[in-house]
C-alpha cells in the first residue's frame, strides 16, 4: 500500500512522491527569491483569470446599472410628460369656459382662472421624483390626482360646507370639524405608524425618523440610514415594535432601545415589491404593489411563511391593492383600485376573514383621487383616506359609509390611531392630533 502524506497548509492528500512535486514547486519560488531576485508573488500567477474575472464582473454590472439608470429615467421623464401634459390638458379644458362663457360676469371668470391656476400647482406640488436604492429600477414618480374643482357660475352664492346642515354624526366626525388638540410640523412625505404611547413619523427630507406622544409633542429623533421612502409602518403589541416596510426589505424597531433588526428571512418573490403590512397576535400579511396584487401570510414567531393569495382571490387583473389593515375582530380590510382607465379609478372597500374570503363589499363614490391609507377605530368602524380630495370616510361594522368629512384644507398624506383615544393625521407637512372619546360611540350601539 503507497504510503499517503497531507499537506498541512492546503489540506491535500498526495502519495508520498506527488507530495514531494508539489512540496518542490514552492520550494522553487523561494529559492528563485532568494537567489534570482523574483518576486514570492509570482505564485499567485495562477489567480490571474480569476482577479480578471472579478474585474470584469464589476464592468458588466456598471455598464448594466448605467443602462437600468438610463432606461429607469427615460421611464421616468416619459411618466412625467404625460402628468404634465394631462394636467395642461385639464386646465386648457376647463379654462376654456371662463372666455366662452359670456354671461359670466368678470368678477367670476377671474375667481375660476385663479382656482385653475392653484389646482394646477398644487397637481405638481403632488409629484414626487423617489429615488430607489434596494431595486434595480432606481427612480420612480409617485403623485396623486389633481383635485377636480367644481364652479358657480355666481361665486358669491356659494355657502361654506362648515355651515352646511349635514352635521356628523358619528364621535370622529363630531371631533375632526372641530380644531385639532395639537398640530406638529413635520416633513412632506407619507409615512407613520402608532403604538399604545406614541406615533413614528419618517422625515425622509431629513434622513430621520421621529417619535411623537399623543399630545403633539415630539420626542427623539434617530437617523434613517436607508434612503428610501417607507412605505408602512405597523405596531405589534406582543412584541412591543414597530414593524417597518420597504419596498423589498421589513425592518424591525424598538422605541426603547431605538436598535433596527432587518428580517433577512422576509424578501419579496420574484421581483416584486411590497406596498403595506398588518398584523395582530402572530400573523403578518403583506400586500404586494401590482395589478394583481398578491398578499402573503407570515408567522411573526418563526418568521415562517404560511401562505400567499394571488388574483383573482385577493383582486381583479386589473386591479391591485392599495391598503390593507387587520382590526381587533380579526377582519382584513382591503381597499382595491381599479387600473382600466387610470385618469378615472373605481375604488371598493372589502372586509374579509383570515382566509381571505369576503364578508362585504362597498363601492366608493368619489370623483377622484386615491384611497390608500385607513386605520380600524376601536368603536369597530374604519377610518378611510381619500389622500387627494382631502376626505375622511367613516365604514362601520357591515363596510358601509356612515358619513364623509370633507373639512380639511389639503391634501391628507395618513391616518393612524395612537392607544384608543387619540387619532392623528398626516396632512401636508404637519401632523394633526385629535383626542376622541370612542367609549362614548361604543355605549351609544350598545343602547
């Protein structure tokens, strides 16, 4: 039997003469140091493909990162133009009347010119150019709809909707007509989330995100080293954190140690992105942005996935989820927008079960803008944003309207409920805190 010997620096096993040629060949470039001058790095000559082929894989992916870069800002600009030019198209549409109509009197053509000239602003106030840096597409624009202004022929006629006889009825409704209990400012963007004590907001300007009580006070503030946009912020009670979501990455924070774990075994599938997350007790479910949006079921303890809805359960093709919360009753709510024509969205408003299967439906009348933030209340009902038309709708139990409060100057970015009594809103570069008294709303059904 050949005797076997094992080199102790590569760990190879040779026969003894296979052990002696490859002993010689280091042997070789010491003596060739030592006597001829060369240098010991002459073995590493084999590594060269190697070191060429690391080389060469960073200069493909430049030269592919400049084309994405490229393609994702000629996506962009084209995006952009037709904003614009829809918008101009509105406005040429609308400012047309002011000169054809005759028999407005010059008082009122001038306060309908004004009114289009500030709905178009405020329509490009409302594009966002985001910059994206866990995705291969690296900007994206984000915007909402312009509001669409409705004229009297005599302006001076017109009478305030605050004096109008359609008082609310429900206690949110009572209590956002009336002035708020604090107003914070806070950056322009979109998201917060609330816990039992306090509200998170991102100020993405800023690279920060900020704890705020419920009393409008706001509190530290801690570097947000991701640089993008967050796209939802959700409490756990068992686990005392919030959950953070990004397009493709859910991150976990807790306020008292203020320490951010990333969830590396959450990621989306395929190449598809996340839009917003719930959760309650041991379930996570995530909803996916796309027409055909898919929602995904998480197990918090292990981080486990459960299961994955796609359409035609969780929508229609051409549609895709725009929200989705999970309330006290183990009810998911879902509000679904349809993509047929873009320039004119149908929106509905679904509760189901833990299975995804429908308990009601409810259409939502609005003549634009977008629903895509709500929040459960404790008195059972929903709170649902119209984010472009400055609109609170108020569901109750059965998904059906009770009332919609059109108060707001603006458009309202969020909505989100801190413990049981204090509801905050996220409007244009501030925040609003209202203390409400659902204990009262509650006794009210009872009797």
């Amino acid at each position: 039997m050949p005797s076997v010997a094992i080199c102790v620096a590569c760990n190879r096993h040779f026969c003894w003469t296979h052990f002696c040629e490859h002993r010689k060949i280091y042997e070789k470039y010491v003596d060739d140091a030592c006597n001829h001058q060369q240098p010991l790095s002459k073995c590493l000559v084999e590594f060269e493909h190697i070191e060429n082929k690391l080389r060469s894989n960073i200069d493909n992916w430049e030269r592919q990162a400049i084309e994405d870069t490229r393609q994702s800002a000629d996506d962009a600009r084209r995006i952009l133009e037709n904003h614009i030019k829809h918008y101009r198209s509105h406005f040429e549409e609308e400012s047309s009347t002011i000169i054809d109509n005759r028999s407005t009197n010059r008082d009122a053509q001038l306060i309908q010119l004004e009114k289009l000239h500030h709905e178009y602003g405020h329509a490009l106030e409302n594009i966002h150019i985001v910059q994206h840096y866990d995705r291969k597409r690296t900007l994206e624009i984000e915007t909402t709809s312009p509001i669409k202004e409705s004229f009297s022929s005599d302006p001076w006629n017109q009478v305030s909707t605050s004096c109008g006889p359609d008082i609310p009825k429900t206690r949110l409704g009572r209590r956002l007509i009336e002035k708020p209990l604090a107003e914070s400012s806070v950056g322009n963007y979109w998201a917060i989330g609330a816990s039992d004590e306090y509200l998170l907001a991102q100020e993405y300007e800023n690279k920060q995100l900020t704890l705020f009580d419920r009393h409008g006070r706001r509190g530290i503030s801690m570097t947000w080293h991701y640089d993008v946009v967050i796209r939802d912020i959700q409490w756990n009670h068992d686990l005392r954190q919030f959950f953070i979501l990004l397009d493709r990455k859910l991150i976990l924070f807790d306020p008292v140690t203020r320490l951010f774990q990333e969830i590396t075994r959450i990621t989306p599938y395929q190449s598809n992105t996340f839009r917003r997350c719930t959760c309650r007790n041991d379930r996570l479910f995530i909803s996916y942005w796309c027409q055909e949006s898919a929602i995904e079921l998480i197990e918090i303890s292990s981080w486990s996935f459960q299961q994955r809805w796609s359409s035609p359960v969780t929508c229609r093709a051409n549609e895709f989820i725009t929200c989705i919360r999970l309330n006290s009753k183990d009810q998911l709510a879902l509000s679904i927008q349809d993509e047929n024509n873009p320039l004119n969205r149908h929106f509905r408003f679904e509760l189901r079960d833990l299975t995804l299967n429908t308990l009601h439906t409810l259409s939502l009348d609005a003549d634009s803008g977008i629903f895509s933030r709500m929040t459960p209340l404790p008195d059972g009902y929903w709170a649902l944003l119209n984010v472009d038309n400055n609109l609170v709708f108020v569901l109750d139990e059965q998904g059906l309207v009770t009332e919609k409060i059109d108060r707001f100057q603006g458009p309202l970015h969020n909505i989100a409920l801190i413990g049981e009594h204090t509801i905050v809103i996220r409007a244009v570069k501030k925040l609003l805190f209202y203390d409400v008294n659902f204990d009262e709303e509650r006794h009210r059904k009872l009797t």
